[in-house]
C-alpha cells in the first residue's frame, strides 16, 4: 500500500513546464489521494508501543 502512495504525488514531482500543462483539479485529487492513503496506512500500522509490551 505504501507503494501505491508513493505512486500518487509523482505526477506533481515532474518538471514545472509538464506540471503546468495538468489540470488543477488533477493536481488537487493526487493530493487528496495521497492524504488519504496516509491516513489509510497510519490507521492499519500496529503502534511500536503496544507491539513491544505483548507476551511472545
């Protein structure tokens, strides 16, 4: 799933003339996008914490 995030924003990382030529509201969905599969993969990662204090 990371990679799919990290797949998201690469269109805004291409050189300011192409960049230019992508509608607006592409621009603001890739964002979008890419916030919601942060919050997506933030909500599924088990936390360090709670890992480490469990019994084996």
């Amino acid at each position: 799933m990371t990679t799919v995030r990290d797949q998201a924003p690469s269109a805004l990382c291409l050189p300011k003339r192409k960049r230019e030529a992508l509608p607006r509201l592409q621009i603001i969905a890739l964002n979008d996008y890419a916030t919601e599969l942060d919050e997506l993969i933030q909500s599924i990662q088990p936390n360090a914490g709670e890992q480490s204090g469990r019994p084996a």
